[in-house]
C-alpha cells in the first residue's frame, strides 16, 4: 500500500485528484496517464503523487486483464478474477474518493510502480 498525504494548491488541484480517480474506474489507466504527461507542472505534488499512484495501479490491472486472452486458462481463470477485480477497482476509488473529500492520506494497493 503507497499511502499519499493529499497537500492541494486550491480547489483545481483537488478537482483534478477526483476527477483523475473518477475517470480512472471506467478507462483505467488513460486519465491517470493524461495527468502525468500534460498536468505535470500545473499541479501540485499531491495531486501528482495521487495521479502516478492511481497510473501505477490501473496500468498492473490493465497487464493482468491481458492473461484473460489466453485461450482455454486464460478464460476459465477470467470467469472467476475479472469480477473480483472489478469489485477491487471500484472499492479502492470509493476509498480513495473518500479520503480526498476529507483530506487525509490516500491509499492506493501499489505492487509495482512503472513511473
């Protein structure tokens, strides 16, 4: 777990944090990535730091979800998995949502950060 304390410039900083955790429950790791190559500079480390964590996470969803392809295994293991990691995408920005509303740490499951 990568805890994230939350230190936002104003109320866009905050916006974008929502908004990129939001958006990333339907198109997984795009917001996130849009985030982290054209806001960069325009936000504040917080903000940033939430970006990448949630980048982090949605892109290692995204590469197990590619498993799910493999003909045969790979069906009879997404029967079970895809589910279970829908309902673990959807808890987390429910969590994540939660402790940006209130401003305290966010804490995102990241095992393996790519950026």
């Amino acid at each position: 777990m990568k805890a994230i304390a939350p230190v936002f410039k104003d109320d866009r900083d905050k916006l974008v944090a929502v908004a990129t955790i939001i958006l990333s429950l339907f198109f997984m790791f795009i917001p996130a990535l849009l985030v982290v190559i054209f806001l960069r500079e325009k936000i504040s480390e917080g903000t940033y730091n939430i970006a990448k964590a949630f980048f982090n996470f949605e892109l290692l969803l995204f590469l197990i979800s590619l498993f799910f392809a493999v003909p045969v295994i790979g069906w009879a293991v997404a029967i079970i998995l895809a589910p279970l990691m829908c309902v673990f995408n959807a808890v987390i920005v429910i969590i994540a949502l939660c402790a940006v509303a209130k401003g305290s740490e966010v804490k995102v499951p990241v095992w393996f950060e790519f950026i």
